[in-house]
C-alpha cells in the first residue's frame, strides 16, 4: 500500500526522525480490539500487538494505539504478523471519558481530518447534544461538519434547520437521504486521497449506511429502523478505517449511549464564546448568571439574543469537566502516595540490610 494514500505526510515524517530501529516500519491502525491490532503499511494489512517494552512504558490507556494512529512496527518474517514499538504523536484526537465510573481517557479515533457529526431528522435530533458533539470536534484539532441523515423521514425539516443553524455558527451542514440517495455526493469533497473523515453520531442515525455509500458495496451489516417504535439497531461494535475506492479513508465508530467529555477546556471555551462575551459585561466578575442583579447573560435570554438550553447545556458541561478535574486531581495525587510508599517500604529494607 502507499502510505501517502494512507495519510502519511510531512507531520508524521518529522516525528519519525526521532524514532529510529533497525528493521522498523510505520503503518496506520485500522481496527482495534482490546489487546489486537489490524494495521496498514506497504506490506498490507497485518495483525499486530505491542511489544513488552512497550507494555511496561506505558502508564494509562491512551498510550495504546487508536485507529488512525500512526505506529512504528517491526514486521515478523514469513508471517502477516507485526510487533508494534511505538506510537507517532498524533496530530489531532477525539476522545471522551471512558464510560463508567473510571476516570480514564477513550481516544475513538485519531489524525482526523474532518469528522462528520451524524444526527438524523426524526426522534434522534437533539440540537443539545449536537452542541456537546460539536465541543468535543473543536477541541480535537479537527474539522467538525454536520451531517443531518433521513431527509425522507422528516415533516419539518425548516424547523430543525432553524435550530441547527442557531448553534452550528461557521460549521458547514449537510442534508441527506440515504434512503434516497440524495446529498451523498457533495461528502465525497471532503474525502480527498489521503484525507481521513470519522463518523460520530447515536445509534440508528445512519453511520454504517453512510459508509456503505460512500464505500460503493455492502462492506458493514447494516439494520433497518424497528418500524415498532422507530429507533435503530446499534450495528457497528467497533471503530474500524477504511479506504474509499475513490481517495480518501473513513473511520466508522459505535453509536455512543454515553458522551462524557474528556479535557475539552478549549473546546467548550470555544464554542460557547458568545456566552463568554455577554459575561464580561456582567456587573460581577464572578457572576453565577442565577439571581445577581447586572447579569448581561439573563439580560440576552430575556431579550431572546441567548437560547436559555444552549446556557443550561453550558453549565452542564463545564460542571462535567469541573468534576472530572477533581477527580483527575484526587488519582493523581493517589498515585504519588503509593509511589512514596514504595520508596519508603525500599528504604526500610535496604537499612535492616
């Protein structure tokens, strides 16, 4: 395989540099599953897992390889096998919060280009978690477009535009039907050779569709709408890149039942700069935007210049991540008393010695 038409440029390249091992090669992964890998490389596709040195290097799971990653292998002679010794940093990520209680880091995929956000037209729409889509993209590094499926299935499609404009600002959005074939297209643009677009949405809102049809033939098992009560089955299980016929690959992720952000400061600051403008000429500098008299926050949403759900969904997001932080705080400083606690078991034994 070339790798230019897997992504590879001059970013990766200079990263390399400062990687050398005699016998090595890089590849891109395209699927992982837990402990496994599928990666691409001149070779072609080949099964790998990390080395041990790599294992004991590393500290949490967003040290491991993600689809999209670029990794240094070494290839096993005579078999379609390869040992992974390091990952090339990354130039862009998306990431969330592991689901669970765990306070750990997803990275779902990685060196995106542009990821399309997926939301149907029918009972999936929710402009609030678009909004909380649209946070995590900014603070990745990569290009965010909106991708409304299921045109055919929506009576008010005016409306919903409405209020997706109302949020989406200078993002580019895109109405399609895969049923119909209509607006497929103009996706095609932003997958260029060597360009890499991820899929991210709920479940049942047409992703695996979608890559199907970008794709050209039936690659992913796709499900039908339950006619019963009208929501989608949740078909793909794992995060999986492909390489369109055409130029340009595709990252298709799970639908996520659970969205819990990871790191977004930047994002979430933003994306929601306009509240952030109307709050500096609030009277108080640490104004709550509740009951503080002089507040220019609740000045705009009574004058209709701020959409009461978009500041709800604000402060949601930003007690998330005040959360998360703490707990981050709190395992970090764990783990520096268990490291003191192994230095001082070490001391005590070398003096009885």
């Amino acid at each position: 395989m070339d790798l230019n038409k897997l992504g590879w440029n001059a970013y990766q390249k200079k990263h390399l540099k400062s990687f050398s091992q005699q016998g090595s090669d890089v590849g891109r992964i395209c699927s992982e599953n837990k402990n496994s890998y599928f990666l691409l490389s001149e070779y072609g596709e080949l099964f790998a897992t990390v080395s041990g040195k790599f294992r004991n290097n590393s500290v949490g799971r967003e040290d491991y390889p993600a689809v999209g990653d670029w990794v240094v292998f070494e290839k096993i002679e005579n078999e379609d096998k390869a040992v992974i010794h390091k990952v090339l940093p990354r130039k862009s990520k998306f990431s969330r919060k592991i689901a669970g209680n765990a306070t750990q880091e997803q990275i779902l995929a990685s060196n995106i280009d542009t990821v399309f956000i997926v939301s149907s037209l029918n009972y999936d729409f929710n402009p609030r978690r678009i909004e909380r889509y649209l946070t995590m993209v900014w603070d990745s590094g990569a290009k965010a477009v909106i991708v409304l499926t299921k045109s055919d299935l929506c009576n008010n499609l005016d409306d919903i535009l409405y209020q997706v404009e109302a949020i989406a600002f200078d993002t580019r959005m895109h109405v399609i039907s895969n049923t119909l074939n209509q607006g497929i297209e103009v996706l095609k643009l932003y997958l260029q050779e060597g360009s890499t677009v991820a899929l991210i949405g709920s479940s049942g809102v047409g992703k695996s569709t979608l890559t199907n049809k970008l794709m050209g033939n039936e690659i992913i098992e796709t499900d039908t709408l339950r006619k019963n009560i009208e929501k989608g089955k949740h078909t793909t299980t794992t995060r999986e890149m492909y390489i369109l016929p055409d130029g340009g690959l595709i990252v298709d992720t799970p639908g996520m039942r659970e969205l819990q952000l990871w790191d977004v400061d930047n994002g979430l600051n933003q994306y929601f700069d306009d509240i952030e403008t109307i709050a500096e000429n609030c009277r108080f500098s640490d104004c709550k935007h509740d009951t503080e008299p002089g507040c220019a926050v609740k000045d705009a949403i009574s004058k209709g210049l701020l959409d009461k759900g978009r500041l709800k969904n604000y402060f949601k997001m930003k007690n998330e991540l005040d959360f998360l932080s703490k707990r981050q705080t709190q395992k970090a400083s764990q783990i520096e008393k268990e490291k003191w606690k192994d230095i001082h078991k070490q001391i005590k034994k070398i003096k009885k010695k």
